[in-house]
C-alpha cells in the first residue's frame, strides 16, 4: 500500500527529477499528455501548465494514490502500466520513477513506442540506486535468519530492476527512435533522525511494509536503522547526505 502522504515527504526532491526530464521534451502543442504512474497527481497539474491545449491523462495501479490524485484535481484512473496501451492521438507520455517496479519493461517501452503516432515524444525517468548501501542493506537484512522465512515471498528490487543509460539508448535506438539518455546523481540533504530510513519508508520498503504485521514492521526499522547511519553518517548538524542516482530518457518514436 502506497502512502501519498509519506511519499510527498520529501516532495521537493521528488519533483526535481521530474520537471528536468519534462524539460528536454520538446513538444509544442501534442494533443495527448499522459503522465503513466502519476502518484499523488501533484506533478501532473504540471504538465497541464506546460501544455494547457493539450488532453491531460492520467493513471497509478495504486488506489490510495490515485485518491490523493483526484483529491489534488487530477481526474486519475485506476490502471497498471502493463495493461495500458497509448491511443493514436498520444504525442507525450511521462513515466517518472515508475517503471523499475515493472519486471521486464522493455516489453511495456517497446509496445508503448509501436502504438504512438510518429513523432511523439516518450519520456522515462528511474532509479538507479539499486546498487547503493540504502538499498543493499535493505536486501542484507531482509535476507538475514531473521527476516529471511518471513520475507521470501517479498520481491525485493536488485541492480536487474532498470538498465543502464546505453542499454536504454540501444533499445529505442533500435526501435528507430531518436534518443537522449542520460544520468545524474543527486547528493540530497535529507533532516531529521533515520533520515535515509524515512526515505526508502515512503519508496522501497513499501513491500516490506506490506508483509509484516506492526511490531515485525517496528523491529524490522530497529534492525535497519543502525546500518543505514553507518553507511550514511548523519552530520554534526542534524542533516545527512544521501547521493541518490537516477537514470533518464527522453525518445521520439520514428517518422
């Protein structure tokens, strides 16, 4: 279960991701915007800004999500990436720190770019953190004679969750897509106490969350925090440092 409230936490540094790859696309006036995964909907209500002519859709296959969506405005629907296909008046579709919760998506980015009209713009933006210590040592603990009986049905995400900047580039490269893949690591100021812990809460440990009752779900943050302030040392001031990797692509599907 997703908490909107939690993850617009850090709302600032969530958004900022997002509004530089909307940034390198370079539509003028599509008739379709799509924002594929939109979460709390607070990001969407941007891109009606940037294109106020232009047909504004947007869907989570999260529910609590998408209730926060409508409650920010956002006329959300109720839908999972896998299933969704772009109708043929769709010229943008955004996916921002989606698609890493999606098993093999190249499939999903490959048919999404068939179904698009020439010309159109695809714009993804992902983690690429997996290898981090905020995510290794999630998988550690998680795997330890503790957790280990108790969580082998959670599917934890690995470094085999996204593909690196040139294997994206190669794939819409060979869909005969004009291409732009970069990466750009964020060393993020987070505040307060287990600042790295309440991070990852609102994001990756969300099926762990899930599969524990609430004093397993206590003990299993008891175990985790120590590690994370020794990966992620908390500085005399109160604030820690947390350099946060993401992997963008913006692509243009072929004439």
């Amino acid at each position: 279960m997703w908490d909107p409230g939690l993850y617009l936490h850090y709302g600032d540094l969530r958004a900022r991701p997002f509004r530089e790859l909307v940034a390198r696309v370079g539509a003028e006036r599509p008739r379709r915007v799509v924002d594929a995964g939109c979460g709390p909907g607070t990001l969407t209500a941007e891109l009606a800004r940037r294109w106020p002519e232009a047909k504004v859709e947007a869907f989570d296959n999260s529910p609590e999500m998408v209730a926060a969506a409508r409650e920010n405005g956002v006329a959300a629907e109720l839908r999972d990436v896998t299933e969704w296909t772009p109708s043929p008046d769709t010229d943008v579709v955004v996916s921002n720190a989606v698609l890493h919760w999606v098993p093999e998506h190249e499939a999903v980015l490959c048919r999404w770019v068939e179904a698009m009209p020439p010309r159109a713009w695809l714009a993804m933006q992902v983690p690429g953190n997996m290898a981090a210590p905020s995510h290794r040592v999630v998988r550690e603990v998680a795997a330890s004679p503790r957790w280990a009986e108790r969580l082998r049905d959670v599917r934890l995400r690995g470094t085999e969750s996204v593909l690196e900047p040139m294997d994206y580039a190669d794939l819409f490269a060979d869909l005969g897509c004009d291409v732009d893949a970069w990466e750009t690591t964020y060393v993020q100021r987070l505040e307060g106490d287990d600042a790295v812990l309440e991070w990852i809460t609102g994001t990756t440990l969300r099926p762990i969350a899930a599969a524990l009752d609430t004093d397993e779900w206590d003990a299993f943050r008891r175990d985790l925090a120590p590690l994370l302030d020794e990966a992620y040392p908390p500085r005399e001031d109160g604030t820690t440092w947390f350099p946060f990797r993401r992997i963008f692509v913006v692509a243009r599907t072929p004439s």
